[in-house]
C-alpha cells in the first residue's frame, strides 16, 4: 500500500480503485457528480459543469457505473470499514431519481441516512417545496459477519443525524462540500487511531486536506488535472484551513456520556450545550494545533 498513500491518482475512478489491494483502506468519503444534466441548470441558478467529467448520461449507465465504483469500494475496504456517499435526490420529468435505488444493489449494509441540510435552495420554483438537503449514507463494510458495527464515542454520536453546513463558497470546482462535512466523518470514525481515508473523486481535494489536517493518511483519485493542481495547492498550504477543521472538532464534546446522566439520575435527553461549546472554543484545551 505504500505506493498508493498520501497521493493524488490522475484517470478513471473505476480503473483506478482495481489497482488497490484488497481490505487494505480504514475510510471514505465521496461526493460523486450527480448526473443532473449539464444543460438541465436552474432558474437562477448556473449549470454545473465539471473539468473532464461528464454530468448527462443514461441514467441507466450512471447508476450501474456508481454500483461498480462502491463495489470496488467495498472490495479494497477493511472488514468492519465505513464510506460515506453524498448524493442527492432528483427529480426527471417528474420521476423521482433516489440514490437508495443503487445503493441498495451494492454489497454494502447501510448504517445510516444522514441529512445534510444545506440551508440554501439550488433550484428555486415552485414545482415542490425548495429542496435544502442532500444525502449522505453511512457504508459499513460488516467484520465478522456483524451487520451492527462499533459503537460511535458520545461526543460524536450528540451531532445527530442533521447535519447543518452551508456549500462552500470560495472554491473554484464547481461542486465542493464545505470542508467541516469530512473533518466530522474522520474525526468521529477515526477518533485518534490512524487509518487510510479514500476520495474516489477527490475534486479540488477537501477531503484530503481534512485528512492531512487530522494526522490520517489519504488517498485520491480525479479525473482532471486541474482539479489535481488545485488538489496538490491546498495541500501544500493546509495549514491554512485549520481554522475551520478545529472549529468542527470544538463540537465533539459532553460533560457526561448518556451512561453517566442516567447512573447519576440526570436528563438523558440530548446535552444542551450552547453556552458550554462558546466556553470550549474559547479555549485553546485538546486543540489539534497546540
């Protein structure tokens, strides 16, 4: 595995996942392109179009080549691993186009859907009510033939399964998820053990950058160049996303586990921490950076 770490793999996603070894990666996370038709651009707003990539197939081909593409996922995951898949429900005509169609023709048990509110509309009409949110669907890779997995530490577990980060703004791919959404997968999945995390369509490398940023190992596969190049500069400059990397971390926190609250006779009802996580990011206590 050694030759595969801490790099960026220019070509096709599928092509290149085949080349890594089998159970060998502890983590990942993607956002692949949607297929949303690049002539098929909102109202206001601007049609997305990726460097390389194609975003208007079949939407038949498109599916069958996302099952391929977490399969060979699945493949090079460790027993007990977990992916983590952004996509989003759209709409054809008036079909609904839901991603839990092919997912669940993989090999992967889903732990979870998670629901990243967006909190801005990408398409803004009327035809129903403005559509906020995506999806981001917990993989698991079963060890030992146990479908219920490791039990998540309660400072992760308290974020719920909202999860409420605006898109990022100041990025010149065309479709990026803001850099908080891996900090909290690989923080909460990884806590501090290392691991190997995997993009296999890396973009401008956010995912990398939160990796490299939580001392964890990656691995990145994109099909352009450009991309690439952005990647590789981010990288080399991480240290200047930290701020936003330690500010998701300040929010993994309790006083006292639900264990703990129910042995002492206290609320076991979620932790109402406002005023105590404006104390925590005050201080600079378990900071990732001192």
């Amino acid at each position: 595995m050694e030759n595969f770490i801490n790099k960026v793999f220019q070509g096709n996603t599928i092509e290149k996942l085949r080349e890594i070894p089998n159970d060998s990666v502890d983590l990942g996370i993607t956002s692949p392109p949607y297929n949303k038709g690049e002539k098929n651009k909102g109202w206001l707003v601007k049609n997305v179009l990726y460097d390389k990539a194609l975003d208007k197939k079949d939407e038949t081909i498109y599916q069958n080549e996302q099952i391929e593409v977490l399969n060979e996922l699945y493949r090079i995951m460790k027993p007990g691993g977990s992916f983590f898949y952004n996509h989003k429900t759209r709409w054809n005509k008036g079909i609904m186009l839901h991603p839990i169609i092919w997912i669940t023709k993989t090999n992967w048990i889903i732990r979870q859907e998670i629901i990243w509110d967006r909190m801005i509309a990408a398409n803004i009409r009327g035809w129903r009510f403005w559509q906020v949110d995506e999806r981001i669907y917990w993989l698991m890779k079963p060890q030992n033939n146990e479908a219920i997995g490791e039990e998540l530490l309660s400072k992760h577990a308290l974020l719920t399964s909202i999860w409420r980060f605006p898109p990022e703004r100041n990025n010149p791919h065309p479709a990026p998820f803001p850099i908080e959404l891996p900090t909290r997968i690989i923080h909460s999945i990884l806590n501090e053990n290392n691991g190997i995390v995997i993009d296999p369509y890396s973009g401008s490398g956010t995912t990398l950058v939160a990796s490299k940023l939580l001392k964890k190992n990656f691995i990145g596969i994109e099909i352009s160049e450009d991309y690439i190049t952005q990647s590789m500069e981010r990288l080399e400059n991480f240290n200047k996303e930290h701020k936003k990397v330690q500010e998701e971390i300040n929010k993994h926190f309790v006083n006292k586990t639900f264990k703990e609250r129910k042995e002492d006779g206290n609320n076991t009802g979620k932790f109402k921490n406002t005023q105590h996580e404006e104390n925590h990011i005050l201080t600079k206590e378990n900071s990732l950076f001192d």
